[in-house]
C-alpha cells in the first residue's frame, strides 16, 4: 500500500511538465500497464485553440486519466468480491436501457407532433388557473440614452405613439443616438426582464408606471427608459401568446403518456391472449 501510494504521487507530480514534454513520443503518460497515447489525447483538444490553453486541456485531460485509473486500482484491490460484481446493476441498467430505447422508438413512430391554435386556445380556456401569473408581462419598448439627450423628447413622444410610422421613426432616431433601443411591443416579457434592462427590480418597476412610462438614471447619467404597451399583471391568467409553447409542451407530453399507456396495455393484453404471459 505505502509503495502504491507513493507511486501514485510521483505519477501526479509528473503531469506538471509542460505540454511539449508531456506530448513527445507516442506515449504520453503511463499508470501501471495503461498508456496513454498521444493520438487519443489529441482528439480531446479542439483544432485552433492557443497552445497556452492546448497545455491546459493536455494536462487536465491526462490528470483526470490518471486519477481514474488509480482510483479503479484502488477498487480492485481493497474491495471484495461480492462488492466488485456488479453484473446485476449492469443487468438493471441494461433492461432499463432497452425499455426506454423501444419506448421512445414506439413514441417516436406514433406520436402527432402538429398541435393546432385551436387546440392550445381549447386548453387554455378549460385550464385557466394553471396560467394565473406570479409576476406581471409586459409589452414595451424601452431605450438607454444620455439623460440630457436633445433627442429625448422626440423619442419619449414617438415611443408611445400609437401610429406604426411613429414607432419606425422612434427605432430610427434611437439607432443613431440612444445606447440601446427594443422594440418589444408585439411580444410579452417577464417584468424581471425589463427590470433587469431598467437596473431594477420589478417590483420597483410596475410601481413607479406613471402615464405608461417607467424610468430610471443610472450611475452614469443615462436614462433607462420605458414605455409600457401593455401590462398584466401578477394574480391574472397570462395571456395565450405567451403560454402557446408551455401549452403545446403540456399536449405533447399527454400525447406520450396516452401512447406509454397504451403500449403497456396492448403488451399485456396481446401478452395474456396468447398466453405468452400466464398467471397460476
């Protein structure tokens, strides 16, 4: 043990040359009668990394070997023989294995992936209350630009309009002086995400709405802006745009489950009448 232990450490003390040294010759590590070939080690490391980070990955790489094989040396030698036969997990694992491979094969040949907008508006109206909302969605469009921006009042007036040619026009005008400017106002966004964009909180956010908009300056003396389209808020059902892939998600997982079911019926069933499966 002492003699293993020791050779062990000299091992990991070696892996510390440099990746030249490491990667000359065939060979580039060895731990008892296990090599490590250079070939093998080149497939790790990705074609155009810097050879700083290629000495990196090297040495991780054979570290990691290392300490595997030394570690499986260790198992062999100190655990029994009943704590090494592991053929039955391998036999569970197996099983299981091939069960969900058939499964997914049988799922996968049946399974109607098209989920219709009036499925998911059926869903939506008999399941109300799994959509109530913790936090509000929002609709908007929201800029950072200097606070003292000439341009700030032209943009504050075509942000919030409602003419399409306004809100081209205030995407324009931002493009060339705002230091960022998103047009959300056709799709919901989490409150924390425009929160996130305005450096605060959401709550912090829907409480200081005043006339649609919402704004805040930070450090830097720029104006974090927002014009809120629309809101709903926390306690109300979201809307169905903004539920439509968490909807669809939800129709095909009960189509696998109906289908799962329906696999194991129909094995038992089949199984019972041929009397492939008998109960005494």
């Amino acid at each position: 043990m002492v003699a293993l232990g020791a050779s062990s450490c000299k091992l990991v003390e070696g892996l510390s040359d440099t990746a030249a040294e490491l990667t000359r010759g065939e060979v580039v590590a060895r731990v008892g009668r296990h090599r490590l070939h250079k070939a093998e080690l080149l497939k790790f490391i990705p074609a155009g990394v810097s050879p700083e980070d290629s000495a990196g990955l090297a040495q991780g790489y054979i570290k990691a070997w290392a300490e595997e094989l030394l570690m499986l040396e260790m198992a062999q030698e100190q655990l029994s023989k009943q704590q090494k036969d592991v053929s039955a997990e391998l036999e569970e694992y197996r099983r299981s294995l091939l069960k969900y491979r058939y499964e997914q094969l049988y799922i996968n040949q049946r399974l109607d992936t098209l989920v219709t907008e009036e499925e998911i508006s059926s869903y939506y109206k008999e399941n109300p209350d799994k959509f109530k909302l913790d936090r509000p969605v929002i609709k908007s469009r929201y800029l950072i630009i200097p606070a003292d921006s000439r341009s700030l009042k032209t943009l504050r007036a075509k942000m919030s309009s409602e003419d399409d040619s306004d809100a081209l026009e205030a995407d324009s005008l931002a493009f060339t002086v705002a230091i960022k400017y998103v047009d959300s106002s056709d799709s919901w966004m989490d409150a924390i995400t425009l929160a996130q964009e305005l450096g605060t909180d959401w709550r912090t956010l829907t409480s200081s709405i005043k006339n649609s908009f919402s704004e805040f300056t930070d450090d830097a003396g720029n104006l974090h802006l927002a014009y809120i389209v629309e809101m709903v808020p926390a306690g109300k059902p979201a809307p169905v745009e903004y539920c439509r892939e968490r909807i669809k998600d939800i129709i095909l997982s009960t189509r696998k489950h109906t289908l799962e079911t329906s696999l194991e019926k129909t094995l038992m069933e089949d199984a019972l009448e041929s009397k492939k499966f008998v109960i005494y």
